[in-house]
C-alpha cells in the first residue's frame, strides 16, 4: 500500500487503523536452547543441586542470566 499510493508508514498505520508497534515488532526472546542444554547437563551431573547452585556454575561459564530464569 505504501508503494502503491506513496504515502508514509505512519499514515497508512492510521489508515489501516493497525498500531505500528505491531507491524514493526521484533522479538526480545533470545534462542534458549543453549541454555536449556546446559542446564540439563548440570543437573544430570549434579542430581542434588537445585535451582541456586545450578545457577554458580553458569555463572562461572559466562552465561549472564538471573536466578528466576534458571
């Protein structure tokens, strides 16, 4: 529609009645399966640790996440 009628995104959004955050969305989600990965190793090696201390090796491999995510 832009290209056709040569108007600017900001009026065809309005014209559409569509939020431009919508059409402009980028997602924030980073691909976890890494993560998980790791996480799952630790705790096959590490059968009694829980959340906490699954979270100190992580640390020491450089990965920057909070405890809640783990």
């Amino acid at each position: 529609m832009r290209s056709d009628w040569k108007v600017s995104t900001r009026r065809t959004y309005s014209t559409l009645r569509i939020d431009r955050a919508l059409y402009v969305y980028k997602s924030k989600c980073g691909d976890q399966a890494a993560l998980k990965g790791r996480i799952k190793d630790i705790c096959e090696t590490r059968v009694r640790y829980g959340y906490r201390r699954v979270h100190v090796p992580l640390q020491r491999d450089g990965w920057t996440i909070n405890v809640k995510r783990v």
